[in-house]
C-alpha cells in the first residue's frame, strides 16, 4: 500500500487519506474492555529523557530550526508546536492501529 504525498499549505504530508486507513482496521469490537496499564517506565522523573528505555534513540529523528529561512516569520513557535502536535497524533494513531493487528 502506497503513501499517498498532498501538498497542503506549503507543506508535505504523508498522511494516507483516512477513508483508507479505516478501511484497513479491524471492524468495531463491542465486547472489548477498556484496560488501563502502566507507562512504560513507571519509575520516570523529569529530566530523565524519554519514557522508552532508551528506545527512540533507535530511531531517526528530524531538528526543526524554527527561525530557519523560508519559514513564515509570524509565531513560528506555534506553527513548530502544531506541526510537531499533528506529528505525535500520526504516531499515536498509526501504532495504537498496529498493536490491535
């Protein structure tokens, strides 16, 4: 299944369209319980990094120079928090799809 590339004001999003992502997820289950569980690091402080075990050290990460040229002057913190915002909602969706598979 290919990703599907959109320009959307200016910027790429390799979002499938949604239609298609729920097509592909399993059918609405009524007898499923809601269940709560731990973090993965329970024992998590702040100023600890991550609460992955060190586990997205292992992944490819991108640095978003918000004065960088060619970006929009007007509140580029916000325009960085809601793109890095859009980011983490992919991620929490795109995994919480995978771990039901």
């Amino acid at each position: 299944m290919g990703i599907e590339m959109a320009a959307v004001e200016g910027m790429t999003s390799v979002r499938r369209p949604f239609a298609e992502v729920e097509t592909s997820r399993p059918d609405f289950d009524h007898s499923a319980a809601l269940t709560f569980t731990k973090s993965p690091n329970p024992h998590w402080k702040q100023g600890q990094g991550g609460n992955d075990y060190q586990a997205s050290l292992e992944k490819n990460h991108v640095e978003i120079d918000t004065y960088e040229a060619g970006r929009p002057a007007s509140q580029p913190q916000l325009q960085t928090h809601d793109l890095c915002s859009r980011a983490s909602t992919n991620w929490l969706i795109e995994h919480e799809v995978e771990d039901r598979l």
